[in-house]
C-alpha cells in the first residue's frame, strides 16, 4: 500500500504517516532510529542490532522527512545528521500506534479455535510428502500454528521414528522421560500414561519451567479394543469460561497453581503457575490443566479459595462436555502432534488383550514456528521474483 503523506509533529519528535487507502499511524523518530534497517544499526548477516539504546541521543528528532519515487519514506535525524529509509510496507507491518482496548484473554494472529465441529477435520499429511514437499511441510506446519493439532501418516512403525518426524522442523526436548518414551502397559509405572487406564484431557508436565511446548504421538501398534484419543482446545475453554464467568477467568488468570512429579528415582519437579496463562498485555498464551500432576494449591488467598475452586471445577467440567471434545483412533503409522501450551489430549480406557504402543516425544514451538516462516518467507520471495 503506498504512502500519501508525512507531517512532522511534537516539536519535530514524532511523524504522521496516511496511507492511499486513509490508514494512519504515527512514529517517534527515537523508535525509527532504533529500528533502523541500515548496516550501521544492524549486522547484514543476521539482523542484529549493533547499536545499544544508550548509543541513541534521547532527544533525536527529525531534520526533515519526505516520500520517495519509490514510495518509501526517507529521514534525517538529529543530532548526528542520520540518513534512514523505510519502505511503506515494512512500517504498515511494524505500526504500533494501536488502542490497546481488546479483552483479557483475546487470540493472537493465525489462531482459530474449535470445538467437536472439528470431528473429521483435522488437517493431514502423508510423511513421503513431507519429506519432498516444503509447501506441503509449510501446510501441515500451518495447521498446528493455526488450531494447535495435525495428524501425519504413513509414518515408519520403527522405534524413533517420531523423533525423524521433529527434525523436517526443529529438536526434540529430552526429558527425564528420555529422547522419546514409550506409551504401553507397565507393571509398577513411573506414570499413569503406562497403564490401560483412561486418562482425563490434560496439558503434558506442567510442572516443568519452561513447559515442553509441543508433543508428538506415533502409534507402532494397536490391537486393544478402545484406547481413543480425545483432544480438546484448552483456548476454546478459556474463552467459553472467560464468557460466562469473568470473575471465575480473572482467578484463575490472577493465581498460581501448584503442580509436582516425582514418580522417577532421582526426578521431583515442581511450579507454580497459572492455569490459564496470559501475557502482559492480556492475550492468552497458554492453558495448563493436568489432576494427575495437581498439588495443593498454596498461592492463593482463603478468602477466595472457594471461587477458585468454582471455576476450576467449571473448568474441568467444560473440558469433560463431549462437544467440545474430537476423537480418533490411532492406527499403526498414524502420529499426532499437539501444541501442549493450548491442546488437551485424552485417552480412553482399553483392553487388557491385544497391544497397543504409541511412541512419543516433545520439542518446542520456537523451531516450528521459525520454520514455517522461512518456508513462508521463501514462497513470498518466489512469488515476488
């Protein structure tokens, strides 16, 4: 979109800028200079900054400022005389000259929650396209950035195999679990996960600091009768809880739980933090929800003990109503991977006959997310040329 005007204003400290289609947005110079894109400022390597904050005059301005022929917006700063050049669209996309009056609780860019409408739908892929297809990684990449979960197939009904999947887009996260753990019947288990039983729609070890951010299942075998997985959208919740009972969402927003293991020789691990989880500014950045790994609460007041507990139980009872929940069963080759600071996954109990092993592991969001945006990056560049 092409820039129509600049207007300088608070003493030469600040500009206007209006676009053809009549957006506006205003900028400091001190932020403009801090941002700048130009060798001097910035390593051409890496994008890193070269500059300190403290290198900046506080009191920089703007000399002049003025739109080129080719539609970027050009300055002089003072003192020091600086020449800089930012293209329009590169400022459209880094405006923050926004009413920051959203909700608490609000949905960052490319998250669409879901509920059992989402039964059938779940986005897949086939591992031989993965493996020859940087749009169709792109695509399954998307999918777990965009509601939190995809399924893969085709995927070797080998020991391991669930860590290859995790290297098309990041590391796997060791854990005391090992590099990847198995999910099958044990007598005298480190964790209930081992056993038949079923399991409640929990996060995975949210009494980690800093929490494993994604989990992958592959399953290698399953004959049992039962066994199926359940996940549900801990985003969804959040909203459904935050819409009904504001109060019930600010407490457990405002307070940390308790959650502990120690179910391995030599491992206790415990934190605190909050069941749903927001940033600063208020969007919501992760649930965490798990009555196996539960403690005793010990951060909140008496005096709101009881309303916490109602709308942890409002809560709970939310995750447990089956339209919210998506089923299926994994067969042999099958994987699923979860974002684990959103999705709740499930297991329904099984058969003491046949076998049924899954084979997981953990990584982490950051190496997915910059991923896919490389594979994005790179599209964009190709369409461009």
């Amino acid at each position: 979109m092409l820039l129509q005007s600049a207007t300088l204003f608070a003493d030469n400290k600040a500009v206007k800028l209006v676009w053809q289609d009549g957006f506006s947005a205003r900028f400091h110079a001190l932020w403009l200079r801090d941002n700048a894109l130009d060798n001097d400022t910035r390593n051409p390597t890496n994008g890193q900054r070269l500059l300190s904050v403290l290198d900046i005059p506080k009191e920089t301005g703007f000399k002049n400022v003025s739109i080129s022929e080719t539609n970027d917006l050009c300055m002089t700063l003072v003192p020091g005389n600086k020449s800089i050049k930012y293209s329009s669209s590169w400022l459209r996309d880094h405006v923050y000259d926004n009413n920051r009056t959203a909700a608490s609780g609000w949905l960052g860019p490319n998250t669409t929650t879901w509920a059992a409408d989402l039964q059938g739908q779940v986005a897949t892929a086939q591992w031989h396209d993965l493996l020859n297809s940087r749009s169709e990684l792109g695509r399954w990449l998307n999918a777990v950035r965009t509601f939190g979960i995809a399924v893969l197939e085709g995927v070797p009904t080998e020991p391991g195999a669930v860590c290859e999947v995790v290297r098309t887009f990041g590391y796997v996260r060791e854990t005391n679990y090992g590099r990847c753990f198995d999910v099958r019947s044990e007598v005298n288990p480190e964790n209930l996960a081992y056993t038949n039983l079923g399991l409640q729609a929990h996060t995975d070890n949210p009494y980690r600091d800093p929490q494993p951010t994604l989990q992958l299942l592959t399953c290698l075998e399953n004959s049992v009768a039962g066994g199926e997985s359940l996940v549900v959208d801990g985003f969804r919740i959040a909203q459904l809880l935050h819409a009904e009972d504001p109060q019930g969402f600010t407490l457990l927003t405002s307070y940390c739980a308790d959650f502990e293991f120690s179910g391995s020789a030599g491992v206790t691990l415990k934190t605190r933090q909050p069941m749903i989880d927001l940033a600063v500014d208020g969007q919501l950045r992760a649930v965490r929800f798990n009555n196996r790994s539960t403690a005793a609460f010990t951060q909140i007041p008496f005096a709101v003990m009881d309303d916490y507990y109602s709308a942890y139980r409002r809560f709970a009872g939310l995750v447990e109503d089956r339209q919210h929940q998506v089923s299926f069963k994994l067969s042999p080759g099958q994987l699923f991977i979860v974002d684990n600071t959103r999705i709740l996954h499930a297991r329904k109990a099984f058969s003491g006959s046949g076998r049924r092993w899954l084979q997981g592991c953990y990584a982490d969001k950051d190496g997915l997310l910059s991923t896919l945006r490389v594979i994005e990056q790179d599209a964009c560049n190709g369409a461009a040329r």
